[in-house]
C-alpha cells in the first residue's frame, strides 16, 4: 500500500477545508444552494405578478435574498401595490417580503 506524504495529506485537508468555506453562507452572501434557493423563488414570484390581472407585472422588480423578496418599481394604486405584496408572500419558500413599490 503506498504511503501518502504528511505534507500532501495536510494540503488535502487546506484544500477540502477552502472548499467547503467557499459553500458556506455569511450574513452578505449567500451559500450555492440559497442562491439556487432565490432564484426560483424570484422567477415564482415574477410569474405569480405576470399571472394577475391587477399587477403591472413589467412595473414591479423582484430579487431574493436568502428567502426574503424585495419588491421595487412604481404601481398606479395602493391596491396594485398590496396585492404584488400578497402574492409575494404566497410563494413558498419566502420568509419575508419589503415592499419598496412606489406609487405613481
């Protein structure tokens, strides 16, 4: 059987150590698998607004953040606004809205 080199054995242990810090999550930045996480919650989003007939789906932005949806963008009415809220947060997966829609 052939013997590994303690110096190899200890870079394999840098080297795995590197990687799985580079996946971890921090407060500013999300792990691979949230930002899988966000993405179909962003593209859910979008669709349930291009879905409704009250929202001007094309007014409103939508991005994710570590389950929380930020909604940006200018709406016509109070109404619009409220309800590209609710539809937000009946979307699975979304921890929390912030509804930055400004009225026109």
């Amino acid at each position: 059987m052939k013997q590994t080199h303690p110096v190899m054995r200890h870079l394999g242990a840098a080297l795995a150590a590197v990687v799985l810090a580079a996946c971890a999550s921090t407060p500013t930045q999300e792990s691979v698998g949230e930002y899988i996480d966000d993405t179909a919650i962003t593209t859910q989003v979008k669709t349930a607004l291009m879905g409704d007939e009250k929202v001007k789906a094309m007014d409103v932005g939508v991005e994710t953040f570590k389950g929380i949806v930020q909604l940006s963008g200018f709406v016509n009415s109070v109404e619009q606004k409220a309800k590209a809220e609710e539809l937000a947060r009946s979307v699975s997966g979304v921890k929390g809205v912030e509804n930055d829609i400004r009225l026109k």
